[in-house]
C-alpha cells in the first residue's frame, strides 16, 4: 500500500511551502485524494511531479502579459456589466 501523506507533510517532504502544495492541488499538477475532509497524495505521485518531463514544465509556466498604453481594448456591457472583447 503507498504511504499517504497530508498537505502538511507533503509540503515539508517537497521543501515547499503547504500553500504552495495547496495549489499544486488545485490546478491538478499534483494528485491528491480527499479522504474524508483531508486532502491527501502519495511519495509515488510527488516523484512523479517532480521528475515529469521538461515540457510538461515549460507547459505548465505563468506568463504575464501587459497592456501598453497605446493599445485599446473594446468593452461590450452585457447585463451591466463589462466583459472585454
């Protein structure tokens, strides 16, 4: 049976913060399991995380991207409220 492991410990065996952890959680780059109210993952799937391919990496980076500002962005209102074309 694999060994399960808590936000907690996960985060202090990735030496990453449990925030950190949290979110890997949330977008689904690392599994977790609910048992009962707590989330869980396993040693096999925070190696898997770590050693997945470089790609994979590269895929899953934030870019951010900034507006000058000459540029214009249209606004259609829909039930008062803006939504950016």
């Amino acid at each position: 049976m694999k060994k399960m492991l808590s936000l907690e410990q996960a985060a202090e065996y990735m030496g990453v913060h449990k925030d950190t952890v949290r979110k890997l959680f949330k977008s689904g780059e690392l599994k977790a399991y609910k048992v009962a109210k707590l989330w869980r993952t396993t040693e096999d799937d925070i190696l898997m995380y770590i050693n997945r391919p470089q790609e994979e990496k590269e895929a899953t980076k934030r870019t951010r991207t900034r507006r000058t500002s000459q540029e214009s962005v249209p606004i259609k209102y829909v039930n008062g409220r803006p939504h950016y074309v």
